[in-house]
C-alpha cells in the first residue's frame, strides 16, 4: 500500500510550502503537485490512473480534490468503486477507519440529493416557462429560409458565416440545412 501525498496551488493560493510540509509530516512515499500555472504538471486524473487497490491518497485540504460538491462525491465513488482511500489533513478525515468510511456514505447521498434537486429545479423551471407561453429549443425556422440557405450556399457559393449573418441563424443551422438530403428537404418544404 502507498500513501500518495496531492498538492493544487490557485490564482488565491500559488505557496504549496505549507501543504508540502504537511504531507512530508504525514509520510506521503510520493508527492504530486498540480499548478494551475503549469498544464504540464500532473492532474489528479493522472495521479488516480496510478494508484492500486488499498492505496490512499492525503491532502491538506478537501477543496483541493474538487471545485464542487458534486465533483467531490463523483470523485468519492470512484475511490470507493477503485477501493482507494483518502485523507485529508485539515478535514480529520480518514477513510481507512470505520468513520472515514461513513463519510464515503454520507457523500454518496450528497451526490443523489444534489442530483435530485437539480432535476427538480429544471423541471420546475420549464413548467413555469410552459405556463407562460415559452417553449424550450431552438426557434423553428421556416421553408423560406431553408430554401434560402441552400440557394446561398450551392448557387451564390457563398460561405458559411455569410448565410449564418445572412439569414440571421446560427452556423450550425446551416450546415444541419445544407447537408440535408433532397427527400428530407422535399418532406421539410410540404410541412
């Protein structure tokens, strides 16, 4: 078993000294370091990718794993689905002990909690968009601008984001139209 030590240094937090020495303290047989000036350095992805069953990895401060709770008990999963352990200094937080496992529960709810209450918010929120006329997508375009789309493109031969300013949709609007074949299009103009 290894003990992998994890330091993240921010645009608010560029010293890792502090967490260094604090995960030398610990015994960490490795220390990786991901700086967010550095895209060379090392993620967690890679350090995890590395990482055996039974091995733990220690950071100074939970936040470091994660910018949000959701990332964090995703993360917390996938500890638990690769049976790594974690533990994080500041946090008294060990998962290695039977308490440190309840907090791979009680994340895990997190995480259903959080997912359910999203989904309840964007239901709730396209109900009341419904209820007020609005329907969610992209607005329908009209067999006019089909046709004029087309027409710009293969006989005008003229480009993409001049047919997009042109017809006032979007890029990807055009190429879904151009690329059409000529039965969709014909099934499309009797609509």
């Amino acid at each position: 078993m290894k003990i992998y030590g994890y330091i993240r240094t921010t645009i608010t937090d560029e010293n890792p000294q502090p967490q260094m020495t604090s995960l030398q303290e610990f015994g960490c047989t490795e220390i990786f370091h991901e700086d967010y000036l550095k895209p060379e350095s090392p993620s967690l992805d890679d350090i995890l990718d590395q990482m055996e069953t039974g091995d733990a990895l220690v950071v100074d401060q939970l936040y470091r794993l994660g910018k949000s709770t959701r990332q964090l008990a995703d993360l917390m999963l996938r500890f638990q689905a690769s049976q790594f352990d974690l533990i994080c200094l500041t946090d008294n937080i060990d998962t290695r002990d039977s308490a440190g496992k309840l907090y791979f529960q009680w994340m895990n709810q997190m995480a259903s909690m959080e997912r359910a209450l999203l989904k309840e918010r964007t239901l709730l929120g396209l109900s009341r968009a419904r209820q007020k006329g609005k329907i969610g997508g992209r607005p329908k375009i009209d067999a006019e601008t089909v046709q004029k789309i087309r027409f710009l493109f293969f006989e005008k031969k003229e480009s993409i984001q001049t047919i997009a300013t042109t017809c006032q949709v979007s890029i990807g609007t055009c190429y879904k139209y151009i690329h059409l074949s000529e039965s969709e299009i014909a099934t499309l103009l009797q609509k």
